[in-house]
C-alpha cells in the first residue's frame, strides 16, 4: 500500500528545498528502514513509499517527487518497467535502482529503462545520500562497489547504443507486464483481470513475446525472466507450488 506524507516542508528544521523522495520496495521492514535513515537528513524529505512498481507510477503522479529509489524485483511490475513508465510520464523525476545484486545484462537494463544510478542495498548512508544528490543534480551515480567489477564508462556506451536493443528492449511495455506475469504464474484469465484486458488479447501479446524472445514455451519465458531480473527464482516456485496444491497443471498457467 502507498503511504503518503503530507507533513510541512519546514517541519523538524527541514531546508524548503529538500529532495523529494519516494521509496520502493516490496519489503515493508526495507521501506521503514529506509524512511528513518533519510529523514534524519535535513536536506531529505520522504514523501511516501510504495510496496510495487505500479503503485509507483502512481504515486510519481499524484507526489512528483524529485527521486525515486526504487527496488528492481518485485511483484505485479517490476522496478525496471516501473522506471519506464515513470520517466515517460514525468521526465524530470530522477530513479535510483536499489538491488541486491547486480550483473552486466542488469545494470544496462536499468539504464536503458531511464535509471539515473545504481545502488547496492549493502552501501552505507552516506554513499545513498550522495546518489540521491548527484541525480538530483542531473548526473548519473553507481555504487562505488561496481566499479571494482564493470567498466562504467562501456556500460554508459552500451546502454545509449539503440542498435543493441533486443530481447527485453524488443518487448512493448504491455507486453513487459504480461512477461512478468506469467513468470508469476497468472494464468491467461488472470493476466486479463489484472490489466483488464481480453484473454484474447493476452493470447495475443504472449504470442508476440515468445517470437521476440525467441521462446518455444512458458519454461523458457520463466527462464528468461528470472535470468533478466524481472521476477524472483523463489516467486516462482512458490507460484508453482500454490498451483499444485489445488490441483492445476504448472505447465498450462499461461495458455
């Protein structure tokens, strides 16, 4: 659930001009953390947190927050498809990927999606306080940590060459949706429910999704979505597990 805030800017000595910060992740305890850890900078202001991508680009409009920290796995949307939709509607807010982890094929993905930094849940405040900063002030921000395992500036390259965009790149933003729910497991009439569309239509953009990615079944569309970080490997199997115990048939979920 979105929390917003609705506190005055100059409450607790807070600079009129403090950042505006929304925070995602689908981990309450990460969201709670995080709040605390920001608002005792004065230059901050956290404005609201969200637990999915979705409520994000929801929240983006209705707060227009300067930055966004946004998680990059998480249910329903993810923060990768989140920050497209995000920098489309509102180009001036700045997106900061927060993960885990991360490897080559991932952070050119945030990148590409419109991230402006990159962040390793396991840096410390002030590094975190400095990338909110240095978006802030329209500059890019990587986590001192990947610097000792990428070549930034290849990955800049990369990242702003539109002839290698394929796979993921290749997929419309409707089509990322469906991508990821059906690694979660949605059936057919569940992906129309939760984007109200017709199953004909889902039929129609899974067909589409498996010619791009060159995908012969629902195993490989899993497969790649874990393998590209839209979906989490245990959301997956505790997807095919919850399936099993009433009786469904794991392998027929998306068609």
């Amino acid at each position: 659930m979105t929390t917003l805030r609705t506190s005055e800017r100059h409450q607790g000595g807070r600079s009129a001009h403090a950042i505006r910060i929304l925070l995602v992740d689908d981990h309450a305890v990460i969201r709670q953390a995080l709040r605390m850890l920001l608002e005792s900078q004065p230059e901050l202001e956290v404005v609201g947190d969200c637990e999915n991508g979705r409520e994000a680009v929801q929240a983006v409009e209705k707060l227009n927050p300067d930055v966004v920290l946004m998680d990059v796995v998480m249910p329903g949307l993810n923060g990768l498809e989140a920050t497209r939709q995000i920098r489309r509607q509102s180009p001036g807010t700045r997106v900061v990927m927060l993960s885990g982890f991360v490897d080559e094929d991932q952070l050119l993905d945030a990148l590409r999606s419109g991230a402006s930094g990159y962040i390793i849940k396991k840096s410390d405040v002030s590094e975190l306080v400095l990338a909110i900063q240095t978006v802030h002030r329209g500059n890019s921000y990587f986590s001192s940590a990947l610097s000792e395992g990428f070549d930034l500036a290849e990955v800049l390259y990369q990242a702003k060459r539109s002839d290698q965009r394929n796979g993921v790149e290749a997929l419309t933003p409707r089509e990322r949706e469906v991508l990821q729910l059906i690694a979660e497991g949605y059936t057919n009439q569940g992906i129309a429910n939760e984007l109200y569309i017709s199953v004909k239509t889902v039929e129609a953009h899974k067909a589409h999704i498996m010619a791009k990615l060159h995908a012969r079944n629902r195993t490989d569309l899993i497969r790649y979505a874990i393998r590209k970080g839209i979906v989490r490997l245990e959301s997956v199997e505790e997807a095919e597990r919850m399936l099993t115990n009433v009786g469904d048939d794991p392998t027929t979920l998306a068609g």
